[in-house]
C-alpha cells in the first residue's frame, strides 16, 4: 500500500476506489462515462476520531486496508499525486466486507 501524505481530520476517512470485474452481457461496451459510481473501496488513512459529548473518543469501525462500502453519492471526491480518492465521514460507511 502507498503511503499517502494526506491525515483526515476528526471522524473523516480516506477512501480509495476498487475496481470491480466487469462482465459485459451480449457484447455491448459501456463508456467510462455512462458507469456507476464505485460503492466498494479501500480504506487508506483514518482521521483523529469522533469525540462524544463527555470528551471521550469513539473508537472507529474500520481500519486501514479494509474494504468497505459506501453510499454512491457521499463525500467528496478529492485527487493527489494523480490519484482519485474519496473523503467521507465514519458515518457514511455502510458495511466492511468480510
């Protein structure tokens, strides 16, 4: 795993795209353009952790190197070093994959 310069700040994590097989039906290609949004990614760097209301830090769910899903739409999708990654909150992941 390359190590990315980059710490998230409180409960944010660093995700990175997995590329999922694609198996084409019938012959018809389907553009870059016209494809889903990934959900399956990496997580790369984990941020400070979230802080309840007596000042006690939570725990995360995930660590560096699981493979977790997301929702389609969530965070913000930032580039370094000519690479796309995904900034999300803890709270957007939705399962890690097992």
């Amino acid at each position: 795993m390359a190590k990315v310069k980059v710490k998230p700040l409180g409960d944010r994590v660093l995700l990175e795209a997995v590329e999922v097989a694609e198996q084409v039906k019938g012959g018809i290609v389907i553009p870059d353009s016209a494809k889903e949004k990934p959900q399956e990614y990496k997580v790369i760097a984990l941020g400070t952790g979230k802080v309840d209301d007596k000042g006690k830090k939570i725990a995360f769910d995930v660590k560096a190197g699981d493979l977790v899903l997301t929702n389609k739409y969530g965070g913000t999708e930032v580039k370094i070093d000519d690479k796309e990654y995904k900034l999300v909150s803890a709270d957007d992941i939705l399962a890690v994959l097992v």
